[in-house]
C-alpha cells in the first residue's frame, strides 16, 4: 500500500492567528483521511515551507504527495512560484509521485458555499 501525503499550501502571516484555519483544515483532512499523512506548508513568513514539509513526508515513508493550494485566486503564487516548487521538488524527491489540486478559489464547490455564505443573515 503507498503511503500518501497531502500538504495544505498557504500564502504565510507573520500573525500567529493566521495559521488557525488552516491547521484547522488540516486535522479535517486528517479526520476524513486518516490513512493520509498531513501538514500545512507556507511559502513565504512562517514555517514550514512546502519543500520541507515534503522532506518530512518523505523521511516518514510516504511516497505520493497531493498539494492543495489554499489561495482564492490564481495570482502570481500559484501561477509561477509554485509550479516552480513543485519542479524542485520532483527533482529533489524523484521515487515520490507529486499532484497538485487546483487552487481552492478554482473549485466550483468553494465557489458555492462562498456565496452561501455571503447571502446568509449576520449572525
């Protein structure tokens, strides 16, 4: 069986506070998939960053990697930084297979429960 890791991308805050939903995420993706082994990585302010989030799957065993970037927009991040992260990495780690979610903000599901939510009453 191959063990898998799923790392959640982030932009990166140098507020601590900034990282809660995201970890947050992640123990629902740990829920949900408690055969995965997960982590939150950052590009840029806070540790870890994505290529050593992946060293750290990969010294543990894990030999697929699926990152899922949590950006609403296709901007600059995740239209050239992390298509060149994600070349280093395959480089770096040639016997891990590597996928890559769309942006959250790409998913037609994200999309939907946005505007449910922006049409909700204030609570």
């Amino acid at each position: 069986m191959t063990t898998r890791g799923i790392v959640l991308f982030a932009h990166g805050s140098r507020d601590a506070q900034w990282r809660e939903p995201v970890e947050a995420v992640a123990r629902r993706v740990s829920e949900q998939a408690p055969d995965a082994r997960v982590r939150c990585a950052y590009l840029e302010m806070v540790s870890p960053d994505l290529p050593a989030a992946v060293a750290e799957l990969v010294a543990e065993g894990v030999e697929s990697v699926h990152v899922v970037p949590l950006f609403l927009g296709m901007g600059r991040h995740a239209r050239e930084d992390l298509p060149l992260l994600m070349a280093e990495l395959r480089q770096q780690h040639p016997g891990v297979h590597f996928t890559q979610a769309l942006t959250v903000g790409q998913e037609p599901a994200v999309i939907d429960l946005l505007a449910r939510l922006a049409v909700q009453p204030p609570r």
